[in-house]
C-alpha cells in the first residue's frame, strides 16, 4: 500500500523536530554530584520523560561526572546544590550555559545542535536551588520532576508551533544534498529542494514551479524522464536504483542514480510522482575508468597466452629437430657439431617397417 505525502510530512517534522528543536532538558549542576546519582538513576529506570544531566562545578570548572540519559525534548530546567553546609552561590548564567555546550560537545552533537540547545538554554532555562546535604535523593528526584513539569506545560505551545510539518518540510527541502522534487501528472514541478534548482541553473526551487524537464533538459533525456514517470503513475510501481543518463542542452552528459515513485493523495489517487535524485556522474566515470582497465588486462593476458602458446610450439618443435637437448629448465642449446653428429645418427637410424 502506498503511503500519501500528506501522511509523510509530520513524521519527516517529527524526526527533525527531535533533532533539532527538542522540547525539554533538566540539567544538575552540583560541587559534588554523588547525592544525585540516585535520583538520576531512578528517573533512568522510570523512563523519565526529560533528559537529565549530571555535572559537577568546582569554582568556575566545569567536570562532568555521569554520562547524560538522553531521552525526548528540551526546555532547560537547572538546579545546582552543594554537599556543603552553606547554601552555594548560584553559577552565572555564562557559566551554566559554557558547562552545558561543553557538555554536548564532549557527547560528539553537532555544532548546529548545539548551538540551538545552547540558545534555547539562555532564554529559557529555569533556575531551582537544591540543597544537596539536606534532602534525600528521592526529594531530588521530585523537585528535579516538578520542574521539568512545570518546564513542559509553558512550551507546550511554543514547541509545536516550531515544529509545525510544513516549516520543516521547508527546512528539508532547503538543506538536502538530494534532489528532491515533486511533479503533477503532466510533469510540472510542484515543489522542489535547493539542490534541484542550482543543478537546473535557476535561482530559485520556486522558479520551477510550472515548467518541466522539456524546460531544462535535451529533448532526449526529457523525454526518456517523462516515459519512465507516466509509467510509474500508470502502473504504481516505483522506479529504484537506476543509473540515469542525462544529457544537458549544451551537450555535457552527466549521471544520477534515480529513484521515483507514484505521488498519492490523501484518498490513495495517483496525482504525480516524487522522485529523489543523487549526483552520480563522479562514480559513473570511476566505474567507467575500472571497466577500461579491466578490458586492457583481458585483452593483456590474451595476447600473453597467444605468445607462450607460439613460444611452446617453436620450443617441441626445437627439441624434435635436436637443437635442445631437453625440456624443462636444464634444456641447453647443443654445440653446432653435436647437432650435425645428432642429425647424421637419426638419418642413419632405420626406419622399422609397419606392420601387415
């Protein structure tokens, strides 16, 4: 059964919703982080529904002392404590946020991950004062809990409004390596990625809106494009893995490994076709470079076994006429007069005579 697009945009916007812009994080800065191992731990059996991290400051450095338990969402919450009678001095906010990107560095997170996560942190976070020598872990626990609660309902709104499915359909289509596009049953594009509008040299994916691959292409590959797509929209069978010829108007041949497949919509009508495409002109002429080789080796050993074959014929022939004196490795040519005496021998060597 074929999955319309209109059901695939929320779950593209869930997997980058997740990545990019999570929801909620509750953070645990403490001088000594032992009092809180339990509570972390609990929260990690429970499946708690917040990321939870552990970090110890000690004056302005940072150490961190439990691997994060990565779980849903993002909306900072801090509490910081001491294992200390006095009640700490609360960390300045540079200093929660460097210990926070620090600590996603040192998780390998990309960059741009981070840097989101960092300024979602310093608009956002929340401040919880924990006394760490005073109260249980499961009072940590609660408090940690509360907070990221009270974190959750205030953004709520704001998250989904962030993850909104066409906002990050948009965000895909603009980042994508790929090209990606979308097409009417005539061909026209309906939507298409950045990559698709710079390899078709127009400034932007929406000047393609309308035109076809008539509009940009050589008449030949235009029209060997639109045979395989009227054939995936009459027969529903999508089009994987093949290795397309493409052929620009100024004659340049370039290669794409294509793959294309019917376009649905919510009633299950075929009204189009997506396709995805990957640049593949690079491995095309490698492989094209491998195929030359490989006949040049054949074509190599061939003339190779043609020559030891003629070698071999002239070396019996040799070793018959007596100019050898064996086979093998220890043959030797025989002295001039050694041949004459070895030709006189065999004329002089009767001939037995046949039987009747």
């Amino acid at each position: 059964m074929k999955t319309p697009i209109n059901s695939l945009i929320p779950a593209i916007g869930r997997l980058f919703g997740e990545r990019l812009l999570p929801k909620q994080t509750i953070v645990g800065i403490f001088d000594n982080a032992r009092y809180l191992d339990k509570a972390v731990e609990r929260l990690a059996r429970a499946r708690f529904e917040h990321t939870v991290y552990n970090e110890a400051i000690v004056g302005e450095e940072a150490i961190n002392v439990r691997p994060p338990v990565f779980a849903s969402g993002f909306a900072p919450a801090v509490a910081w404590g001491s294992s200390e009678g006095a009640v700490p001095s609360k960390p300045s906010q540079d200093t929660i946020v460097r210990v926070f990107k620090a600590h996603l560095a040192h998780w390998h997170l990309p960059n741009k991950v981070i840097e989101a996560y960092a300024s979602t942190f310093s608009q956002n976070g929340e401040f919880v004062l924990v006394r760490t020598d005073a109260v249980q872990a499961e009072q940590v626990m609660e408090i940690l809990r509360e907070c990221g609660a009270r974190q959750a309902d205030r953004h709520d709104n704001s998250a989904s409004k962030e993850l909104d499915p066409n906002v990050i359909f948009d965000f895909l289509l603009e980042n994508t390596p790929d090209q990606v596009y979308f097409k009417d049953r005539r061909g026209r594009f309906l939507r298409a990625s950045r990559a698709v509008a710079e390899l078709l040299g127009a400034s932007s994916a929406k000047d393609l809106i309308g035109k076809s691959d008539f509009d940009f292409w050589s008449m030949e590959t235009a029209r060997e494009t639109a045979a395989d797509e009227q054939r995936i929209m009459k027969t529903r069978e999508p089009l994987v893995g093949k290795i397309e010829r493409l052929v620009h108007p100024d004659g340049r041949i370039s290669w794409d490994y294509t793959t294309k497949m019917p376009l649905l919509d919510t009633r299950g009508e075929v009204i189009g076709i997506c396709g995805i495409n990957k640049d593949f002109t690079a491995m095309k002429c490698m492989q094209d470079a491998l195929e030359e080789e490989r006949d040049r080796l054949k074509a190599t050993i061939a003339e190779l076994e043609s020559k030891n074959a003629l070698l071999q014929a002239d070396l019996q022939l040799a070793r018959d006429i007596g100019v050898l004196t064996a086979s093998g490795p220890e043959a030797t040519l025989m002295h001039r007069g050694d041949r004459e005496q070895a030709a006189t021998d065999r004329r002089a060597t009767p001939v037995p005579d046949s039987e009747p």
